[in-house]
C-alpha cells in the first residue's frame, strides 16, 4: 500500500471517527426540550468496527451529519470522503448515475435531508449482509419515513449496493 494510499484511508478512518462522534448531536439538538433532557436520552453509544451493520450506520450516521451541515465548508468533502471510503467502487458509480437522473441524492434516494435515521440487520447469504435503513424526515406522530436496503459485502465490509426497499 502506498503513501498516499495509507494517508487518505487514514484521514477518512479520522473523519469517520469525528463524524460518527458527531453523529449524536443532531438527536441532542430535538426542539423543545432542555439541553439536560436531550442529553439524557442519548446516555451512551457502542459500535463495532467489525460488524458490517454498525458500519452502514456509522456511515450513514456521518453521512447525514455531513450533509445537514450544508453550510460548513468542509460538508460537502466530508460527504465525498465517507462515500470514497464506504462505498464499493460500483456502489459509487451508481450512486452518481441516480444522482445524475434523479436531481437528488443518491445515498438518501431525496432532496432533503432526515432529522433521524436507524439502521437494522435483515439477514445475509453469499458472502453478503443485507441492512434496513430507516430514515425519518420529520418529527412528531405523523412523520414521514422511507426505508433503503443496502447490501454489503462481508470480506470487505464495504457497501455494495443500495436501493429504496419496497
């Protein structure tokens, strides 16, 4: 592995890391409660660099941090970073083909961003886990909700397709 090649995966895996740390602050940032309640309901979080899907949440968890901040400078290369990193060569360029047919993002399949987001395991077979993303785009009882399958490949752990789930 090159220089160059251990500085980026590096940088991404710091990024990463940053992002998914930041990944609480927008469930900490619900309207209408205090800073302590908000605190409160998220008191502790795990992760598993080597389950394939708290890697699809760390992604998406970063992802959609990047992309709410759309007024950080540094958002939109933090997107593509984490895209570079979890996503499969092929999964990226597909990703870009939606993205250019569709006007919107290919990674969350809208145009907006969602103020929450969960990820579940659905099974696994051929050397590929499936994962159930859930995403929320508002909040209260009547929040909308859409739901994406993405598959990863378990060696590499990267994602290797997505798609809205049915």
């Amino acid at each position: 592995m090159s220089v160059q090649s251990r500085k980026t995966l590096l940088t991404a895996a710091a990024l990463t890391a940053g992002l998914t740390l930041a990944a609480v602050t927008p469930a900490l940032a619900g309207t209408g409660a205090s800073h302590a309640t908000r605190a409160a309901a998220v008191s502790s979080t795990q992760g598993d660099p080597r389950n394939v899907t708290q890697r699809v949440a760390d992604f998406y968890g970063a992802y959609i941090d990047s992309v709410w901040a759309n007024e950080d400078p540094a958002a939109a290369a933090n997107a593509k970073a984490l895209r570079g990193f979890y996503l499969s060569a092929a999964a990226q360029k597909k990703v870009t083909a939606y993205e250019k047919k569709n006007h919107a993002d290919g990674i969350l399949f809208a145009q907006n961003v969602p103020v929450k987001w969960k990820v579940t395991y659905t099974g696994s077979g051929m050397g590929h886990a499936t994962s159930r993303v859930t995403l929320t785009w508002s909040d209260g009882a009547g929040a909308e909700v859409s739901k994406i399958d993405v598959q990863s490949d378990l060696k590499t752990l990267k994602i290797t397709d997505l798609k809205p789930a049915g």
